[in-house]
C-alpha cells in the first residue's frame, strides 16, 4: 500500500497530465477558431475587392455609353451633318 507522500505525488501527476490535456484540447480549439476568423476575413476582403472592381468597370460602361448618346445626339442635331 503506497504511503501518503506517494498517494500525493499520484494526485499532483494525475492533475497535471489532465491538465496538460484539456490545455493541449483548448488550444486546439483556439488555433482552429483563429484560422476559421482569418479565412472569413480573407474572403469577406476578397468580396470587397471584386465588388470595387465590378464598380470601376460598370462606371467606366456607364460613362462610355453616355458619351456614345451626346455623340449620337449631337449629330442628330446639327443638319450640316446630317447633310454630308
């Protein structure tokens, strides 16, 4: 039958080993939540970037066929053009 000092030393090392494990578990789950935060932030970047970029190309479409209709309106109304 072990002694006291021994039933002890037993105990400590049985909480340590527990403890080492439900640390090991948590920062298993912390690591993952941190990747998980990272990517969804990449991504959501990602989005605002395409988005930024859909933006500049539908302006410069809009500006483009704006310029086309004064063109387009310019020479309906001027009858020396029309005459040439």
């Amino acid at each position: 039958m072990p002694g006291p000092l021994e039933t002890r030393k037993d105990l400590v090392q049985e909480a340590v080993e527990s403890g080492a494990t439900h640390v090991g578990r948590i920062a298993t789950i912390v690591t993952g939540a941190v990747r998980d935060v990272a990517r969804e932030i990449g991504s959501f970047a990602t989005d605002v970037f395409e988005m930024r970029e859909a933006s500049g190309r539908a302006l410069k479409e809009h500006a483009a066929e704006a310029e086309e209709r004064a063109a387009r309106e310019a020479a309906a109304a001027d009858p020396d053009d029309a005459a040439a």
